[in-house]
C-alpha cells in the first residue's frame, strides 16, 4: 500500500502506542485478553506488503540470505520459507525447567507487542496465533537456559514459535503435552511461517523484558512491604520518630527516600507507640540518670536509616520500569522496517544490555533489601541487643522450647544466597556464533537470577513478619499499634498462628510469603 501524501497514516496511530506497566500487569497478571486494533493490523500489513516488495532485488539479511556469520550465503528463491523454519528449528534447542505460566504469557504479550508497532515486517497471521494463545492460555515450553541475550532471546522465542507452527510442546490447563495435540482440541491450525516470519519471531528481547517487567513489579511490591514492615518495626521497639521525620529527609536531596520516610510518616500517624525526641530527651533529662545512659539514644541502622537505604532501592526499580517499557514499546529485532521513508535498516536492536543492566540493577538493590530485612530479623532474636523480647521470640519454655529459632537459619542462608547472585551477569559477556556475536548481554541470565534474588527476598521477609507478630503477641501491645501495625498483624496471624509449641512452619512460612507477593500493601510510595 502506497503512502498518504508521502507517509503512511497508520503509523502515527499504531506505532507510537505504548504499552503501560498497569495494561503489562492486567494483561499477564490479571488475565485481561490483549486485542489487535485495527489500526495496529493494517500497519503490520502494510510492512509486510512493502517487505516482501522491496526484498525482491535486493540482498536483506534474514530473508534472502542465511543467518550470523553465515550471511554470506544467498539463499534461492524456492527455499525462502523454509529457509524460516530451518531457523526456528535448529534454534529450539533450550534446556532447563520451563518458564512458569504467568512470565510465558508475559514473553508473549511483549512478542507481540513490539511486532505489532510494524517495524518488523512479519506476516498478519503471526500476529493473529500469538494473540489467539493468549486468549486460550496456551503456554510454550519456554526453557531457562538458552540465551545469551545477544540477537535477543534466540533460543527462547525458538520455543515460542515453533509452537505456533504445531511442533513442541506447551501446557494448556496445567497440563503439558504436545502442542498438535492441544491444536486438535481447539481446532488451531499451524501458521505458515513467509518471508522473514520465522527471524521477527526470535530475533528479539521479549524473553528477558517479559520476565524482567514482572521483576519490576514484585520488586516495586516488594519495596513498599519492606517500607510498611520497616515503619512498623520501629513503632514495635519503640523508636523516636525523627528519622523519618519531614524536615531530616528534605535535607537531602533524593526522591526514593523522601518518598519511604513519608510513607513511613503516613504508616505510623496513629500509632501509640512511637517516641518523640522532644517529650524525652530534650527535656527534663534528669530521668535519664547516670552515664552510661541506659536507653538507647539513636537505633541501629538497620532501623534509623530505612529512607537512606530503601530509598536508593525504589529509585533504582523505578528507573528499570522506564528502561524495560521502552523496550518492550520498540522494535527490537533486525532488520528493522522504515515503511514511512520505505527503507530497511540493518543494526542491533535485539542486543539486551539494556534490560540486562536495569536488572543487575534491581537485582543488587533487592539483595540488599533482604539484607536489610535479615539485619531487622536479628535484631529481634537477639535479647542481648534489642533487651526487650525474649531470645528468638520464644513466647514458651526458654531452653526446652525454640521459638523460631530454626526460622532465622532459613533467613540468613536465603540472604547469603542472595549476595552470591547479586553480582552482575553484565560483566559476563562470552564471544560465540564463530565470534559474530563477540559482545552479549546474558539480559535473559540477568532477569531469571532477579527473579530468584526477589522470590528468595519474600521468605526472608515472611519470616521476618512471623518474628514481629510473635513480639506484638509477647508485648501485648496490638492495641497500641497503629492501624497499619494492626493490619499487617492480622494478616501474619491469618497465615501463621501464635508460635508456641515446636511444630514445622515450612507450610506457614510459604504460605505467607506468597500472601506478601500476590498482595499489594495498603501504603503509597
């Protein structure tokens, strides 16, 4: 199709869309079917049409040649779309335990997106099959390991699409089995992969923006729990209340931390608990006694400087979030199709250092939060520093019964785990494919050890919880707690009852904590 007054008029209206963290999050986590607009599939038409014009007298990497280094090789007109399924094939060559349903379903969601914005000139019908595995909830078998993250996700969205041709296997209703077998069933015909169909599908970095945005979502979540948590653990032990005050944090100059010590403020408004500095130690200090003095004039960091340290936290999530939606609303694959000016480009945009980077990022900063959150958790079991609860708020028999104490292992060990993988899968760059790809991103590495540092980051958090609810429990104190503390207590003790007795908590640990993942805190940051 032609261009209007020399430019195409469905590109303005299809191709700047932008898909938003909250459409990600109703799409892939709310179930919400994601639908082609007219205008998005008459602009994937249009490139196609203009593709496969263009490439008939001219060499285009990908659809009349072969693929990396082998380039060099043309490839005759009658093997071109075969050619397309040698690829798919060849690279569906992953290992490792497959992509839970809900980041498949965010693998394909952003596939599908970026293809759509028409910069790949893939066929309509491509399109119309991912769109219809969404809406019956077929899921590829999308394996771990395969991508180094470099022509994006090749390996990966190999698995991807070869289920859309009928081959491989997915999982339909929990069940997985070969994807011909659910074709039969629904009456889904395999898509005839033309032109360049079978390159656009994998040549791209919608596996580790996929799973990456939902990181940035559970971390997000996970950030505003810690803040809560943080808010209410320094009502718990009593704190003074100038470390989150408004005018200590408006003196330095950084918005995460502005925003937790507010969040904090607002946590903690009706709490009966918290100390002011000006009611006890700037007054009247005769009480106070002999030196040493025997209360504690400042709290540890671990409680005193929550802004400072989960502030740079948010602020680095909400930097990925920005980073990872730009990617997931450009094109990302090669070569990419002008059709506005009818030409075709030839460069990198399936490289992931992007996304690799951002989740190395977010990676770190969770680490670090669950290393806040253990540093909190000892702080509690330990009676010889906090002298207020008993050792590992054992609420029975010192000596014959343990608290949670086994709790705290499970805490530290997880922590541990987390510093390990924090370091940077970014600094990990291994040339390969005959040295062609001689620098890569691993962004796909990067995003599934996010993924582990941030699900490791829920049990040590649970249990930090369970730690709490046993001090509101050997305080008596729930009455005194703000409507926040109160709430997060009786949500700990809707999963987890009064510990008093030694029994398992395996159950009541993972109970919780996947409680903390699916559930947004009732607190604004």
């Amino acid at each position: 199709m032609p261009p209007v007054n020399g430019k195409d008029s469905s590109i303005e209206t299809a191709s700047e869309a932008r898909l938003t963290i909250k459409a990600f999050y109703r799409h892939v986590v709310g179930g919400e079917h994601f639908q082609l607009t007219v205008a998005q599939r008459a602009l994937v038409e249009d490139s196609y049409q203009f593709l496969r014009e263009f490439s008939k007298d001219k060499i285009i990497y990908g659809i009349n040649t072969g693929f990396g280094p082998m380039a060099q090789y043309r490839i005759a007109g009658a093997e071109l779309e075969q050619l397309q399924y040698n690829l798919v094939r060849s690279h569906a060559s992953g290992v490792g335990a497959g992509l839970p349903d809900q980041y498949v379903r965010a693998v394909m969601l952003n596939r599908l997106n970026t293809l759509s914005l028409g910069g790949s000139g893939v066929s309509l019908a491509v399109l119309e099959q991912l769109e219809r595995f969404i809406r019956e909830g077929i899921y590829p078998y999308i394996p771990e390991h395969g991508s180094v993250g470099a022509s994006g996700d090749l390996v990966q969205l190999a698995h991807l699409a070869l289920t859309l041709i009928g081959e491989g296997k997915a999982r339909h209703k929990g069940k997985e089995r070969p994807v011909s077998e659910i074709f039969a069933e629904l009456g889904i015909r395999p898509v005839q992969l033309h032109l360049r169909d079978g390159l656009g599908l994998i040549n791209g970095t919608s596996c580790m923006s996929g799973i990456g945005l939902l990181n940035v979502i559970y971390a997000k979540r996970q950030v505003t729990w810690a803040v809560k948590i943080g808010a209410i653990i320094n009502e718990l032990v009593q704190s003074y209340d100038d470390s989150y005050s408004e005018f200590l944090n408006r003196a330095k100059r950084h918005e995460g931390q502005r925003k937790v010590a507010a969040a904090m403020r607002s946590a903690l408004a009706s709490s009966k608990m918290v100390r002011k500095r000006e009611e006890r130690l700037f007054k009247d200090i005769e009480h106070i006694g002999e030196e040493p003095i025997a209360e504690k004039v400042q709290e540890y960091y671990s409680f005193r400087c929550i802004p400072q340290i989960i502030g740079p936290v948010l602020d680095t999530v909400n930097n990925a979030e920005q980073i990872l939606l730009d990617e997931v609303n450009s094109t990302n694959d090669n070569p990419v199709v002008d059709l506005e000016n009818r030409h075709v480009y030839h460069g990198g945009n399936f490289h992931g250092d992007y996304v690799a980077l951002e989740m190395d990022k977010v990676k770190i900063a969770i680490a670090k939060l669950s290393m806040l959150l253990e540093r909190q958790l000892n702080y509690l079991m330990n009676a010889k520093i906090n002298e207020i609860f008993p050792p590992f708020m054992n609420l029975a028999k010192l000596g014959f019964n343990f608290g949670i104490q086994g709790m705290q292992f499970t805490a530290v060990s997880t922590t541990a785990e987390n510093q390990t993988l924090a370091y940077p899968m970014y600094l990990h760059s291994i040339p390969n494919n005959n040295d062609n790809q001689d620098v890569v991103s691993m962004g796909t590495n990067a995003a599934l050890l996010c993924k582990r540092v941030i699900d490791n980051t829920w049990q040590v958090m649970a249990i930090e919880c369970i730690a709490m609810a046993q001090g509101v429990d050997y305080l008596k104190c729930h009455d005194r707690l703000s409507d926040a503390g109160k709430s997060l207590y009786d949500t700990v003790r809707s999963h987890v009852p009064v510990i008093l007795n030694d029994l398992p908590q395996t159950d009541n640990i993972t109970a919780l904590a996947e409680y903390l993942k699916e559930n947004e805190p009732a607190l604004t940051l």
